[in-house]
C-alpha cells in the first residue's frame, strides 16, 4: 500500500510572501503520478497541480510549483505570492493505477 | 461549469434509516467513479470503486452490506448507507475518472454531501 505523509498540519504565510508544503510518499512503483489538490471550505477538491514520476522537470502552474525528488520521494508545493484566496487544506497525493491516496492535509492560512 | 454533481449536498435522517447519495458526471461517460469519505478536518479515504454493468470494489475494512454502490448507467452512481448510525455521519465525495487522449489520468470530484445521523 501507498503511503501519503504530510507533516505540517498548518502553516501560516504573510500576503504576498512564499510557502513551501511538504509531502512524502512510500512506494516501490517507477510509474505513478502525483497531485496537490487544493479544499477551501466550500469542500470542493480542485486540482493545484499534477507531476509525472517519469518526468524529471518540475511541474508549475503559474504561482504553484513543485519540487520532486524521486530518488527522496519527496514532492513539496511551493505557492509564491500568496493570496487571500489561497487559504485552504492542501492534500498531496499519490496516484496508482487509478486510485488516489491522500495525505492528512495541511491547512494554510494567509494573513493580510 | 460543474463536470461533476451530486444529490443532496445535505442530509439529515433518523438512526436506523437509510439514506441514497447520487453522483453524476455531467459532462463524459464515466466507466469508473470512485467514493471517499471524509471526517472534519480529515484527509480522504477511499472507500470504493463503482464500476459501470459490475460489482463496485470495496476497500478493506469498509463495509458492503453497509454501504450499497450502484453504477447503473454510465452517468450515474448511487451510495446508499444503509441502517445508518451517527457515527456515519460525514462527508461523502464522489469523484469520476476521465481517461484518454485529451486529458489523461484526470479526476474530477463532486462537490460532496453531508451526511447527519441523529
């Protein structure tokens, strides 16, 4: 089974300043993808970010950008020029043969 | 707009009842959705998968007598917690796998419903 760990339950970022989310995984698959997904408190899950295992070039979208380390399984989530409306739980997770394994989550709060 | 719905998005109903959650996809036919479960400020937990025209795969430990999936149509599947209890109170979000060409390795989730045993 795959294993999803999120160490940081919250952080908080100053407007306009830069937060890095951490996120680790287990798995002894080459192919897999992974996912930072982003919860407001409308609950809707909407996806941040996708990467692929087999590619080596960090994933960005716009001011979201990760920092993947297969070697390290290791897979952070940098937003740059936070803004209000980045506040949310963000879930990184681990993608299989179609199934989806989330981390506990990480609550971000964004000061004004 | 809206690739995934669901039906209701808030339900309260008497211990021992049971209670029927929909989840449609709007936009594609989807041959497989997945359900999870979600407790307050908790991570989601996969609890099946609904395959379209078969039996729905369960995760281990979660109860398929209890909890009814019926992928009926390509559009459509149903969650039914059957004899609920308060401790089946919670968030259930439904989510459609899209594959293909276009959009690879996409899953679009519903805007989940709440579910309130009293």
């Amino acid at each position: 089974a795959q294993t999803v760990t999120q160490s940081q339950p919250e952080m908080s970022v100053q407007e306009a300043e830069t937060v890095t989310l951490s996120c680790t995984y287990d798995t002894s698959e080459s192919d897999y993808y992974l996912f930072w997904y982003k919860q407001p408190p409308s609950r809707q899950m909407i996806l941040v970010i996708r990467q692929e295992a087999y590619k080596q070039q960090n994933a960005t979208e716009n001011r979201f950008s990760v920092n993947f380390q297969k070697a390290a399984k290791s897979f952070s989530l940098k937003i740059s020029d936070s803004q209000l409306g980045d506040a949310a739980m963000y879930f990184c997770a681990y993608r299989k043969d179609y199934k989806l394994s989330f981390g506990a989550g990480t609550t971000v709060t964004v000061r004004a | 707009g809206a690739v995934v719905s669901q039906h209701p998005s808030w339900v309260i109903c008497k211990s021992g009842t049971s209670v029927k959650i929909e989840c449609r996809s709007l936009d594609f036919q989807a041959t497989t959705m997945f359900w999870y479960r979600q407790f307050p400020k908790q991570s989601l937990m996969l609890m099946a998968t609904s395959n379209e025209g078969s039996k729905a795969t369960y995760e281990q430990g979660v109860e398929k007598d209890k909890f009814l999936i019926n992928h009926a149509s390509l559009t459509l599947s149903t969650l039914t917690v059957t004899s609920a209890h308060p401790e089946d109170s919670s968030f259930y979000i439904c989510s459609v796998h899209r594959g293909g060409a276009l959009v690879p390795y996409e899953q679009y989730f519903g805007p989940g419903t709440r579910l309130t045993v009293t």
